[in-house]
C-alpha cells in the first residue's frame, strides 16, 4: 500500500482516540513510569569490548524523556500527549491518596512547588509535537531526530518558563529568581545525555517503525 493512503488512514485515526492510541498510551505511561527510576548510560564501541570488556558510562540522566520521546515517535502524537497527561495526573493525584510515588521527588499536589515540575508539564506538549513531526513523512532517521530535538526542546522551554514564572512568584523551594543553580541542575547538566538519548531514541524508534510497518 502506497505511503500516502497509510498516512491518511493514520490521520483519520489520529483525529479522534482510537483503541491503538489508548494503548500506546498505556505503553508510554508504563514506560514513563518505568524509565523515571532507571539511569541512562552508554557502553564502550563494540570493536573495543575483546580488548577491554564492556564498559558502562552514565549518561547522567534517566531513561524519562527518552520514553516520553520514544512514545511519539512510534505511538503519534495523540497516545503520546495522552499517556503523558496520565503520568502527570498520577503523580499529583495517585500519590496524594496511596503514597506511591511517581515522580523522581516522590509526587502530590504540593510537587508544583518542585523546580523540576515544569519539565514534567512540557512533557505533555513535548509528546504532542514530536508525535506530530515524526508522522509528516515516511520515517527516516534525520526527521525522527528533528523530531525528538524539537520536543527535548519544548520540555526545556517549559522547564525554564515555570522556573522563571515561579521563581518569581516565590512558591519555589529554596529558589529565588534567577534561580541559576536549578537551571544548571535541570537544563545544563542533563542536556549532553538527553542528546544521546534522543539519537537512540531515533535508532529505536526507526527500526520499530520498519517492523511495524509504518
């Protein structure tokens, strides 16, 4: 089948929920939710591990965005913005009534007085936009790149946004405007390992695309 009747076949899909977005949504949100809790790394080249063994080197990060990235990218954009509007709900309201927590600092209503709580919201936006970008198009791993780029750089621009807003506002924790240590901890900082991540995200993404058949 042309790729053109696949992308409109998708596009009827995508304008209303179907039963393929809520469950790459439950996908996304469990692997949101999974990924929070498991630290990102690389390993030495391959051609390398006879010489000296495999080596594991931490990314600094956790797999958190990449799953939300990688949700998009094979799920589109409405099961990606959906599952992640589920993880945001569940960390405010499911750790509110039973304790379990969701996000990296636990959860509960009072987590918007967290500085990291503003890149959790862009995650909702995040997923739309790169769900969206990465179905313009046959997949090819540069447009699935770009893709993952633009939302990493949403949830960004969120973060900073709310740290700003909120800074100023003073219903941060032990931030005051302009809060340059948190946007070290939460921007700087983590931004190298985020980039790899959103390479093998792409890498990923594009090869279950291609088994998929789409």
């Amino acid at each position: 089948m042309p790729f053109a009747l696949v992308q409109q076949a998708m596009d009827k899909q995508q304008r209303a929920l179907s039963p393929l977005d809520l469950i790459w949504a439950l996908i996304g949100l469990v692997l949101t939710i999974t990924a929070t809790w498991l630290e990102a790394f690389i390993t030495n080249a391959p051609w390398d591990w006879n010489a000296t063994g495999i080596q594991i080197y931490s990314l600094g990060v956790s797999f958190q965005v990449g799953a939300v990235l990688l949700t998009a990218c094979v799920g589109g954009k409405n099961a990606a913005a959906l599952a992640q509007i589920a993880y945001l709900t569940l960390g405010l309201l499911f750790f509110q009534v039973f304790g379990l927590p969701i996000f990296t600092q636990g959860g509960g209503l009072g987590y918007v007085r967290e500085p990291s709580f503003g890149y959790l919201v862009g995650f909702i936006p995040a997923a739309w936009v790169c769900g969206y970008l990465a179905f313009q198009e046959r997949p090819k791993l540069e447009t699935l790149a770009f893709s993952g780029v633009c939302g990493l750089g949403i949830v960004h621009g969120f973060g900073l946004l709310y740290l700003a807003i909120a800074s100023l506002g003073s219903w941060l924790e032990q931030v005051a405007f302009p809060a340059w240590d948190a946007i070290f901890a939460y921007s700087l900082a983590p931004l190298p390992g985020q980039l790899i991540m959103v390479c093998a995200v792409s890498v990923l993404a594009y090869l279950l695309r291609q088994i998929l058949f789409y």
